[in-house]
C-alpha cells in the first residue's frame, strides 16, 4: 500500500477509539496531537493551530492553510504558496475518517463527524490497526 493510498483509507473508529490511538500515537499533551491533510500531506498539531489563532477544535476537520491564507488566496490572482490547503473533511470529498459518535453521547441517534487521519503509522495494537486488519480480512 502507497503512502497515498494508506491517507485515504477510509478508516470507521469510534470516538473513544480515536482518543485511545491519540493517546497510543502522541501521549497525553493534547496539543501535540497531529492530523496530516489528506490533500496535501501537511501535517499541523492541535498546538499550531492554537498558536496560529485558529480554533483548536478545526485542527483534524480542517487543514492548517485554511487558517494562514489559503481560502483568501482561492479568490486571488496568484497562487497560494503558505503552508497547507483549504481543504476540510467535511467538504465535497468528506473523511477519510469517519469517528462515529454513539447516542449515548450524543442524547440522539448515533452520528458520523469526518475527519483527517492521525499522522504518523497506526499504533501496532492499536483500534486502527486492528480495524484495518478486520477490514482487509473481510475483503479476501
């Protein structure tokens, strides 16, 4: 499997899941957790987009160059040469990750919220490996 092809997986893991490989991938500093775009291969921490200004709460749903000029760049003359994109999980092409939110948490059905994926290699033990696992068993 390509880099690329590993990016855009689309990955199914429960909100819980998702925290538990953050936690396997980056430890306990939340700010240090990091997502890589899927469309340009950036890859920004909860951390920078705090530093940034931007709200921390997009890192994960949104690349990092939608907060430093790529979106006031789309409806310019010249080409955006910062850092990342504009693009979001949630746009025309959603995910690659869907986190699925039980109704527990939500006090109504379950839902899906898209996100990018965690950058760096899943952890060996971890839900994505496993998932992934599941997943290329079911298709053979």
């Amino acid at each position: 499997m390509t880099n690329l092809d590993a990016r855009l997986k689309h990955v199914r893991i429960t909100q819980a899941d998702l925290v538990t490989e953050a936690r396997l991938r980056f430890g306990d500093d939340t700010m240090a957790i990091a997502f890589q775009c899927p469309h340009c291969d950036d890859i920004a921490t909860f951390g920078e987009f705090r530093d940034l200004g931007a709200d921390p709460g997009r890192c994960g749903q949104e690349c990092i160059g939608r907060h430093s000029g790529a979106l006031d760049a789309k409806y310019k003359t010249q080409k955006y040469k910062g850092r990342g994109c504009n693009w979001a999980a949630y746009g025309l092409f959603r995910g690659p990750w869907e986190i699925v939110i039980p109704a527990e948490n939500t006090g109504h059905a379950e839902k899906s919220v898209w996100g990018f994926p965690l950058a760096g290699e899943p952890a060996p033990d971890g839900p994505v490996a496993r998932y992934l696992a599941e997943k290329a068993e079911a298709t053979r």
